[in-house]
C-alpha cells in the first residue's frame, strides 16, 4: 500500500494542524516500550560467531510540510506529497538507551534530464536542514523533537546550493524552473553533540566543518581557505586546507565523529577530483582531517585507502560509487569507518597514528604531480596510509538495508545503522505524477541493531 493513500494523507495533515510539533511523534506512533538492550550471545546459540540483526524499527509517515512548517512556520508551501525522511544522513547516541540524535541532509532531491542534460532538482525548496531527536519504542520510530538550522538572524540556512560554477544549478521538481542560489544552503550530513550541548555538522557543498547551538544556530562554518564564500549571514571562517577546493560534486564531507578528548575526525566522502575529475572517478584514497575545537584548527590529516570496490560489493564494478558515509569513535584514536556503496557496506577498525599525519606536506599542494590520488599504491611511495582491520561485512547479515549512512555504537557489541531514504524520492521523470505529486519508492526510514560476534 502507498505510504501516501488519500486517506492516510487526510489523517496526517488533520492531525499535524491540530497539534503542536512536540506532539508530531504521535503521527508516527503512540506510545511503546523502551528499546531493551540486545540479549547476549551464548556459546550453545549456532550463530554465536557471526553478526545478526536483533531489532528493527521504522519511522512512520509524518508530512513533510507539516514538519517544516511547526519548526519554522510558512517555509514550506507545497510539499508534494513527500513524507520526513533523509535523517538517516547521520546518528549520535542522545544519552538514554534506544534515543538518538539525526541529522536530515539538504531535502528532496533528484536528478532529472532535460533536453539530454541531468538537472539537480529540489522538489521541496523551503525545506531546511533540521537535528532531528528520534526514540526507538519497539518496533516503531518516534520523533521526539527537532530543531531547524537557522542563520545568525533566526531564518532558514535553507538546503540549496551555496555557489553558481562550483555546485549543481538547482532547479524545480521538473526541472524546468531555476531556482536561486543560496549562500547559506548546507547539505549536512554528519552529526555529533558536545558536551556543552551544542553540535558539531559536516557538510558537503564547502566541503565545510559547522558548529551550531543546541537550537540550531549556526555559530561558525569553516571552509576551505580560498573558497571565497560571501552573503552568509552567519560567520564563515577558512580554516580547512585549501586542497579540499577540489572535492568531487556532492561527494564533501560526509562523516563526522567525536573522540574522547573532545577533538572531532572529518571524512571525505570520495577521493579529491586532483588533478582532475578521472583522477579521482578511479582513486581508492580519500583523507581523514582531525579538528581542534579549542585551537580552531585542522590538527591533522591521513590518508585512508578503500578496499577494491568488488570487493566492499561484488555486484558493482565502478570505482567512483566506493564512499566513506560514516566515522564512529570507539575509544581512544580509534574510530570504525564505514566503507559502502549503495547497495554494501563494511565497517574497518583503525587507528590515528601520530606518524600518519600527512598534514601540510606535499599531498596538500593541488599543483603536486602526482597527486595522493593518481598514486597506484599510496604506501609503496612512502605515504603512511592508515592500517585497517575489517570489523563486519554488513552485506552479508541478514536484514541489513541498503544505503547505510548513519552508523552510531550503541555499547561494546551493538551498533544502530540508519538508512536514508532520499524521503522516498526516485531520479528520473518517473518521480513526480502528472500532478507533481511525488511518486513514493517505498523505501522506509529504518534504525536496524547489529549484534557483533566480538567487542570492539
């Protein structure tokens, strides 16, 4: 059954105009146990050795309008039948067991062609970037709270595109209509909670590092030096290295972890476009940089080098679709990295050596030649390449959905994963109705438990 039947859409948009938004949850779900902890493996179960789901549990459907507009009132006009989703960009234990904090990326968001040519379309242009407070009761996520990102003066940082000649033109759902540039538009993708109750984001379009308030407000973006980005109205500071200019389109940073001591570890998503787009479509090297919030600076780069992409998925033999989507501190400098593709993913253990810290050398000047990523074997030509050990092949348990960009360690054995759901969203002229209502691909928000055969 469509997850926007007439009569379920009536319901919904009924019950979102009757209730203020702490009350949203209640269109999800009402009510549930608390998540129990995942029981423990004994010697005499059969499948002691390997990891397994233990639980499942999937966000009901909450309108996208109704959503937005309880945050942020009057943002969203139309919001052509799309349900929330996209949080699963992110997760980050909130403190009590089974609840979670999320982070949406930039919205709905398709590519469609026209005239032979793809166009980026935002179906929903009023949607803004949102932290998103979720429980998991039994089998049934529920939205706890949210909070929109907000600029300096209370308004929307909006999900669209910051610069013309650096990122995708925007256009409307049919990509017909352009749409306007927004230099405050983040595509956020990683999340972490300080111990002030702030959060730290990753974005893609900078790429950029953003530090915003327990409600949203963005308090500082850092940027790349040289990216020359104006008209915020929030404080933008160039304090990333200047080679980060050159990362592939919608592939910035995508995964974002916090380690004990309070430093945070940024991902590259893919391999840097040096010295020039089919460099970095075959490159299996993307970089790692360690940020001080006390000192406001990058402190550390690495390298970190993907295994061959049939291999993390042996149905696919593209090198580009190898992306790092998640980083999960584990204690110490170690941090779990999730490798994947749309359709696989595996999780590798490593550790932020001291001596791998590449930072400043050779491999940050984009006039380099060779560069870190046109190098065939990074470690042969002396790089210290980050060690890795594989931790679990999450494309070989059971139960496991595909598209796995949240990751977050729920204790010692027990992760939760989250998918993102594109909020239901498909490419192609197929996505929209005649009425340009969207049509819905049935792919669900879901919090998935893996049990590991060993502690990490």
């Amino acid at each position: 059954m469509s997850p926007h039947a007439p009569g379920r859409r009536r319901v919904h948009r009924c019950l979102a105009a009757a209730l203020p938004f702490a009350l949203l949850s209640a269109v999800a779900a009402a009510g549930g146990a608390q998540a129990a902890p995942a029981r423990d493996d004994g010697p005499g179960n059969p499948r002691a050795g390997t990891a397994r789901v233990v639980r499942t549990a999937t966000l009901g459907d909450i309108p996208l309008g109704a959503f937005s507009n309880a945050l942020l009132p009057g943002t969203v006009d139309d919001d052509r039948g799309v349900d929330l989703g996209g949080i699963g960009s992110d997760v980050y234990p909130a403190g009590r067991p089974g609840e979670f904090w999320t982070v949406t990326d930039r919205g709905p968001n398709g590519q469609v062609k026209v005239d032979g040519t793809k166009r980026r379309t935002f179906p929903v242009p009023g949607f803004d970037p949102a932290i998103v407070k979720i429980a998991v009761r039994g089998d049934t996520v529920r939205v706890l709270d949210a909070v929109p990102l907000t600029t300096s003066s209370g308004k929307p940082v909006t999900g669209l595109p910051d610069q013309a000649g650096r990122d995708e033109a925007p256009y409307s759902y049919d990509g017909r209509t352009p749409l306007s540039y927004h230099p405050n538009g983040l595509d956020t993708e990683g999340i972490v909670r300080a111990g002030d109750g702030s959060f730290w984001l990753v974005d893609e379009y900078g790429p950029s590092l953003v530090h915003v308030s327990a409600r949203g407000k963005v308090l500082a973006r850092y940027v790349p030096q040289g990216l020359g980005l104006t008209g915020t109205d929030y404080p933008v500071v160039e304090a990333l290295p200047s080679v980060l200019l050159h990362r592939k389109i919608n592939r910035g940073f995508e995964g974002l972890a916090q380690l004990s001591g309070g430093d945070l570890v940024m991902a590259l998503q893919s391999p840097l476009s040096l010295p020039d787009e089919d460099a970095g479509e075959t490159s299996r090297t993307t970089r790692l940089l360690r940020f001080s919030p006390r000192e406001r600076a990058v402190t550390a780069e690495y390298a970190y080098r993907f295994d061959p992409v049939d291999v993390v998925d042996p149905s696919e033999d593209d090198t580009s679709e190898l992306k790092i989507s998640s980083v999960v501190a584990v204690g110490g400098d170690r941090l779990l990295v999730e490798e994947r593709t749309d359709k696989a993913a595996r999780l590798q253990l490593v550790r932020l050596q001291r001596g791998a810290n590449i930072l400043g050398g050779r491999w940050d000047d984009a006039t380099a030649s060779p560069s870190l990523e046109q190098l065939d074997d990074p470690a042969t030509q002396g790089v210290p390449v980050l060690a890795k050990r594989l931790v679990v092949d999450l494309g070989t348990v059971d139960g496991v959905p595909g598209k796995i960009e949240g990751v977050a360690r729920v204790d010692a054995r027990t992760l939760a994963l989250v998918d993102d759901n594109d909020f239901g969203m498909t490419d192609g002229a197929g996505a929209f109705d005649a009425q340009g209502r969207l049509v819905d691909s049935g792919v669900e928000t879901t919090v998935t438990y893996v049990r590991l055969p060993h502690a990490i």
